[in-house]
C-alpha cells in the first residue's frame, strides 16, 4: 500500500475506489487481489476512522447467523435484491476472511460476533494489510467533489478533486457511506453526485440513533447497562411496539442496541405527537415472581431495614434511589411497614417504569442513515449501477434498512467484495 497526499498515478486506472471505510477498503483489496490497478481515495488523513469507533471502538463484524435467507429477513423487505450478493459473500466468508488472517473472533448476545481483542484496531489492521499486500495505491486527504462523465455520457470516466485536478478509470466504485457521524467523513457527498448523473436518490436521515428523554433523572445513572430490557412503545395511550435487549443510560437519554433498533420508529410516531416508553427492568420476573421476591426482602431479609436500602439487591444499585423516589414511598420507612397497597404499587413501578421521549438525536450520533439509491437502479450480481456499467455502488450509499448487531458491517463485507471481484 502506497499512502500520498499527492497526485501520482497513471493516465487511467483500473478502478478508483472513492471513500476509504469498510466496504471502500474491501473492494479495493478484492479488485487488486485480482490483478486491477487500484487507487483508494480518502478525504481524511487517514482510512477507517468510522470504522475504529463502532460497537464502542469494539467493532461488531457481523452476526453469526450463517443462514443467509434468515439473515437477510433482518433487512425487511431488501431480502430480495441482496439474495444475489449474499449468496456470493456472507457470514461465513467474512469468518473465513478475518480468521485467515489470524484476527480471531468471538461470539456474544445475539450472536454479535467481535474480535477476540475488543478492539476495532484488529479489524482495522486486517484491512489495511489486505491492500497494502495487493499493492493498492491510496491518496489521503483527497476530496472528490465531483463524477466525470464520458464524452457520450454513457459511462464514468474519472473524479475531479478539490484541488482542480482530475483522475481517470475504467471502473468508480463510490462507498462514500451516508449522513453518520459526520466528523469521519460521511457528509452525503456521493447523494449528490448521484443525483447529478440521474440516479434516484432516497433523502437519508438519522437511523439507529440514541434518544433524548424528558425525565432528568437519567442523567444520574449516565452509563448503566441494563443487559436484557423490556421496551414498550405507546402514543395516546395505545401500545405501538416492543422489544427486548440490551439498553444503555446516557447524560441525555437512552441508548444501546434496543434503543437504536426502535429509533427509527420512534421517530416515525413522533411527527403525531407524543411518545412513551415503558421500561421493564426485571422481565425475567412476571408481576407474581416479583411480588414474592419483594415479600421475601421486606419481610425477611431486611425487615428491619429502611427501604432505601431494600432494593440494591434486587436492582442495579444507582437505579435504586430512582426507583426508591418514584415510588413515592417514604425512603425511611422500615420495610416491614410497608404495606400491600404500596408494594403492589412498586411492581407496577418496576414493570413499567415510564419515560417521556423528547426527540431523536441527529445524524452526528447516529450509527448509520436510511436513504440512499434506490435499490431498483442496482445490479446485486455486480454491485454496479443500472446507469452506468463501470459505476459500482456499494455500504451506506444504498437505501438499505437495517438493525443493529452486526448487519451493517456485514453489507460492508458483502457489497464491497461482489464490487472488487465483479470490476
């Protein structure tokens, strides 16, 4: 891998990859793997850098669901036109890819799968030795701002750079990504490229995003992870959704995969009015299994104990003192003197805690964007576009919906090397 931030290169290349993130990196590696002349332009100073903080700065590869009809019922109704590029390149693959290349793995809830190190640096690394040993040329701090077009208009015929200067292909492959985290580089410039040249292009818009609450008293428990949440939906009264999974506390709402999972239609529902959540903290106890275990701490284990702190055991213990106030429950009383009433009241509590939704946070915290090319004008045999036969479309360009686990990253895998090894 040659890294420049000067124009060096040959008349015409094979093939230019615009956009140094996942699915940019994968396909160019993949193409010069097979023998092409590749030149990678990244607009920062350096390739990756969303990729580096996903999952946390772990990095979820992907989901260990090695059925590919099952696992491509996670992208709705997308099923159907990436059959075809999953059928050539899925989980299993990308398995083999990182495991070939010694960065072992490993497998969590929801069959999320990680690098055994926790860190997005290994995965990094297995990319930039891939077409670093296929000897692809990149250019940092290239800022591409505009598509050639061929004298006839037919096909691509190269990119023009911030700096006036202009650099010729056979092939373009754009994997510029969306609207997400902006600060990395994904600033929706391929949109508009995009459209220029003829392509119907979907407006992107923040999707799996964290949330913003109402209720203050979030901010005090900034960082908890509650492992397996219950997430209930409802406007006007009316339940709307729910989901199960990992959920985190942020200094302004809530996050964590089922959060990001439903934030889309949380969204949707905000443009009628208000949204509710209600939060189940213990949905492994039914209202019955929870009444016993209270009577057993009220009445046993700490009888002569004040309730403010009965419950640390019961709840993690920096949610104790919420729960404790909104419970409404003289913190000071002595738990044998709490009476049914009130503790039929504190399961209600613990069940359905309520929040009050505020708005979605924007595109600089989302984790991906929907929106993107429409996905009729893509040939998923190629990744190559249905206008121009020497434009490959690839990742966060495409109008593609998914949630989190892993999925992202895999249609990074996927799309980026049915590119590489179709130009």
């Amino acid at each position: 891998m040659k890294v420049s931030s000067t124009q060096s290169e040959p008349i015409i290349w094979d093939v230019v990859v615009i956009g140094g993130g996942p699915a940019g990196m994968m396909a160019a590696g993949r193409a010069a793997e097979r023998g092409a002349k590749v030149l990678l332009l990244e607009k920062n100073d350096s390739l990756g850098k969303k990729l580096l903080i996903t999952g946390g700065g772990r990095c979820n590869v992907t989901n260990a669901e090695f059925d590919t009809r099952k696992l491509l019922q996670k992208f709705k109704d997308n099923d159907k036109y990436l059959f075809s590029a999953f059928s050539q390149w899925s989980v299993q693959e990308t398995l083999d890819f990182f495991h070939l290349k010694k960065m072992e793995t490993k497998v969590e809830k929801e069959q999320r799968v990680f690098p055994i190190t926790n860190s997005a640096q290994s995965v990094w690394s297995v990319l930039v030795e891939y077409i670093k040993e296929h000897t692809v040329t990149v250019l940092s701090h290239s800022t591409v701002t505009d598509l050639i077009l061929s004298e006839d208009t037919k096909t691509i015929a190269g990119v023009k750079l911030k700096n006036k200067k202009e650099i010729h292909a056979r092939s373009v492959v754009l994997a510029t990504g969306g609207i997400s985290r902006p600060e990395t580089g994904s600033t929706g410039d391929g949109y508009t490229w995009l459209k220029k040249i003829g392509h119907t292009v979907i407006e992107p818009e923040p999707s799996l995003v964290p949330i913003a609450i109402k209720d203050t008293w979030v901010k005090r428990v900034a960082g908890l992870a509650l492992p397996n949440a219950k997430i209930t939906l409802f406007q006007n009264g009316v339940k709307q959704d729910m989901k199960k999974g990992k959920m985190l506390f942020t200094h302004v709402g809530l996050s964590g995969p089922v959060i990001l999972n439903m934030s889309k239609d949380i969204g949707e529902l905000l443009k009628y009015g208000e949204v509710v959540i209600s939060l189940d903290i213990l949905p492994e106890l039914d209202p019955g299994a929870l009444n016993t275990k209270l009577q057993e701490i009220f009445r046993s284990e700490h009888n002569n104990k004040k309730f403010k702190n009965a419950l640390s055991g019961l709840v993690p213990s920096s949610l104790a003192p919420i729960i404790v106030e909104l419970s409404g429950i003289d913190s000071e009383i002595q738990c044998n003197s709490i009476t049914r009433e009130q503790r039929v009241n504190l399961i209600q509590l613990l069940k359905n805690i309520p929040l009050q939704v505020d708005h979605l946070l924007g595109e600089e915290k989302a984790i991906i964007t929907s929106g993107g090319v429409v996905l009729d004008e893509v040939d998923f045999k190629t990744m190559c576009s249905r206008l121009f036969p020497n434009l490959y479309l690839i990742g966060d360009i495409l109008n593609i919906d998914r949630p989190s686990g892993g999925y992202s990253l895999q249609l990074c895998w996927t799309t980026g090397y049915v590119a590489g090894n179709s130009i």
